[in-house]
C-alpha cells in the first residue's frame, strides 16, 4: 500500500511496477493508490495494480503474485 510514488527522470519502457492495496485500508486511502496506479498506467510502465479483500496486510498469495509480476511470469 503505497503512500506515494515519484518517478525518476527517465523510465525504462515496459518497466514493471506492481502495486498492492487493501480496500479497507485504514492506514493509507484507497483511493489515493487508485488514482496514482491511473497515473502511472498512462505511462511506458507496465503496471499492475492489485487490489484485495483487507486492511494494511498483504497475503502471501499477493507477494507470490508480485515476484511472478517482476519475473516476467
């Protein structure tokens, strides 16, 4: 659940970005994560962004996805 996202001055293309957000986080808004995934979808980054069931948790079975994500799988 990331707070904030800066980008660096130069990306490379398709570079891969995996986001992950409770929708009931009670830490950090939702909508926030929502809007900055929005963002860097208009960008040459490949983004995921994966919302689940929960608070300021993440599941094992949501990292799993995350590593396959930046493996390429």
């Amino acid at each position: 659940s990331p707070g904030f996202a800066k980008l660096p001055e130069r990306v490379g293309v398709g570079q891969r970005v995996f986001i992950a957000h409770g929708r009931n986080d009670r830490r950090l808004p939702f909508q926030n994560t929502c809007d900055m995934a929005e963002t860097l979808s208009k960008t040459a980054l490949s983004v995921r962004f994966r919302q689940f069931k929960g608070d300021h948790v993440i599941s094992r079975a949501v990292v799993d996805e995350a590593l396959a994500f930046a493996l390429g799988d």
